[in-house]
C-alpha cells in the first residue's frame, strides 16, 4: 500500500474517528488495510488534534518497511540526542546498554571480579585502579556456579565478620525445589522466563549473569548460540539493560596470546555481544591476572596487548578482590617454548611469511611490540 492511498484512507476517517487515541485510530486503519497493529500508540492528557493524528500516522507508516525502520539520517542523529549518553560501569571494558562478555579459563578468578563490579556498581564508587561515571543503582548477581556457603565463604572471615553488601546488590540463585511448569519445552526455557520475571519484579537495570552455560548447555554451533543471543538482546533493548555475561575459555595454548577466538563456543557469541574482555592468567608470576580488552563499540580499545591491565587475587580482612597492581604488555606474560624460544618471535615469523607485504611497523601494531623487536626476530630467521 502506497503513503498516498494510506493518506487518502486516513482523510477518510470521520472527525470522531480521528479524535480517538492515535493507537486506535491507527489500529483501525491496520485492519482495514492489513497492515501490522498497532503501529504507535499516542499518550496524551488532551485528544489529540486530528491533524497531529494523521501525521503521526503517516510518519510512522512511511518509516516501518517490514523488520526495518527507515528515517533520514537527521532523524536518527535527532532521535539518539535524547537518550542518555552511556557511562562507564567498568572502566573502558563495560559500559550501560551494553551486552558484554567476561571469558576466561577456570579458576581465573572471573566470578571473584563479577561480584566486585556489582558491589562497586551499586555503591556507586569505581574499584580502586578503574573507573565509573555511572551513578549508583541496583545491580542483581545470577550466581550458577557457587552455593550459599561458599558464597559466605568468600566474603567473610572464617565465615565470621561478613563483608556488608549494600542493598543495592542482589543475588540469585536457582531454587532446586522450583517445577518447570508444563508450557515450557525445556529448563533453559524456563529459566530465560525467569530472567524477564526477575527485571519485571526488581525494577533492575544491571545484570550479572555466571555463566552463560546454565542458559544454553550447547553454545558451540552458530545454530545454538545464535537465539540465546538474540533472547538475550532483546530483554537488553526491551528493558534497557546492561548486562555482563561470564563465559568459559576451552583448552588453551598459553604460549598464544588471548583473542576472540578464544571465547569457548560459536564465533556468534563474540559477532552478537556490545563488548567483550578476558582475564589472563601471568606464567611470570601465578599470582597475577591480566585484563585485556578484545571488543569495544562505545570506545576505542584502550587494554590492548600492549597495555593490559595487571591484578593480584586478594583477601584483606572478609572481601576477595582483584588488587590493581599497574600495567604491561601481554608478551611478557605468555609462557616461553621448551626450546627457549619466545611465541611472540614465532608469532612475528608467521605473520612475516603470511604477509610478505606487511610493513615491520605494522607486524609490531598486529602483535603489539616495538618495530625494532619485530626487526631483530625477523633478522635471526
């Protein structure tokens, strides 16, 4: 249907008509032309003036084209001015409206920085080392991975002294005894269900979930990954959430630097998700953890391998933490060979040899080192 038949349909309408809410009257229009209803819905304390009817009307027919929602350019850049610039939740490696990605080997520490961000998020005050801009708010901690008691156990003192949570932080756990009611096909059915009623009954804005294995059981097909992170963007946009979903790495080879590839499962999670950052354990020093950035929208990349950030697990008095201890490059923390010979130099061959035409300037910006480091190892091939 034409914008003008639509027009000439809508100048049809009787005056009664056209002074209802702009929802029924375009619902009206809907039906008769089978267009999808409702198109928009109008809340105004006064009727509507007929004419503000119909160009709402047509403005909002012309713009939908099936999935799509076309507007000029200005209308966009006009529509994005009045929504709230997004704040740093976790330094540059999370911010609101988000969808992210913590993944990291096991026994890394990914759940002891989780609780960390949402007791920071919801005091309102940054982790010693980080920053925040965000105010402080509600935040909920989806714990799949420990019980109550170890839960106690790490946020206490010899299970004495607990560490006082503020009220804004929350945390959830599945309650063993709980049917999964017979509409539903499947427990992951279920419990993305209860995900929605958990947003609908908290009002929250900020959700932590550990981990994304308790969502889907198969993430490693592009055919399993992609509807979880498509329910998982819509709750997202539906509820304008920000959100943090831990992951697991699979078997790794610590001679190699961390990347996307990295993220156990479909490249779909990584393709899907706003952001995303790792926690890499140090082979100089086991005591240390590294963060680095590996997918960024809302900022450049600013924890690269070039300057990651350095943590030390720690536990003063009834609070376990990431400790910031400074910064450094991701080689030097990468495990050497049995022949001696450092990956990052096996690394700077391979590329040399893949790309003949690469520049040693730009071998040193792929990899993150000097260009003079990258010169030295491809004069001793």
């Amino acid at each position: 249907m034409k914008i003008e038949d639509y027009r000439a349909y809508l100048k049809g309408l009787s005056y009664e008509e056209l002074m209802q809410t702009a929802d029924e009257a375009i619902a009206a229009a809907s039906n008769h032309l089978n267009l999808p209803a409702p198109i928009v819905e109008l809340i105004t304390p006064e009727p509507p003036k007929p004419d503000d009817v119909m160009d709402l009307a047509l403005k909002q027919y012309d713009s939908q084209l099936g999935l799509f929602t076309i507007q000029d350019g200005n209308e966009w850049m006009k529509q994005a001015s009045e929504q709230a610039i997004p704040q740093k939740l976790f330094s540059e490696f999370w911010y609101e409206g988000e969808l992210c990605i913590l993944y990291a080997d096991t026994n890394t520490g990914k759940s002891i920085l989780a609780v960390q961000i949402a007791d920071s998020i919801s005091k309102g005050i940054p982790i010693a080392g980080f920053s925040m801009d965000a105010p402080a708010q509600k935040a909920i901690y989806f714990d799949f991975e420990l019980c109550a008691k170890q839960f106690e156990a790490r946020y206490s003192d010899n299970y004495t002294n607990h560490y006082v949570f503020h009220p804004n932080f929350q945390r959830a756990e599945i309650n063993p005894d709980a049917d999964i009611p017979a509409q539903f096909r499947y427990f992951e059915e279920y419990l993305t269900h209860s995900l929605e009623l958990a947003i609908q009954a908290t009002g929250v804005k900020v959700l932590i979930i550990d981990n994304i294995t308790y969502l889907r059981t198969e993430t490693e097909k592009a055919a399993d990954a992609m509807p979880l992170m498509k329910e998982l963007k819509e709750l997202k946009l539906r509820y304008d959430l920000s959100m943090l979903v831990l992951a697991h790495t699979p078997k790794r080879d610590s001679l190699k630097a961390f990347d996307r590839n990295d993220l156990s499962g479909s490249k779909m999670l990584m393709n899907f998700c706003d952001s995303s950052f790792c926690i890499g354990e140090s082979t100089a020093d086991k005591s240390l953890r590294y963060l680095k950035q590996i997918k960024a929208r809302n900022t450049e990349i600013v924890y690269d391998a070039r300057n990651i950030s350095l943590c030390r697990i720690e536990k003063p008095g009834n609070f376990l933490q990431f400790a910031h201890c400074g910064y450094g490059k991701e080689h030097e923390h990468l495990r050497r060979s049995e022949e001696g010979v450092n990956y990052l130099e096996l690394r700077v061959k391979q590329i040399a040899e893949e790309n003949p035409d690469w520049s040693q300037r730009r071998i040193a910006e792929e990899i993150g080192v000097s260009v003079s480091t990258v010169n030295r190892y491809i004069k001793a091939a």
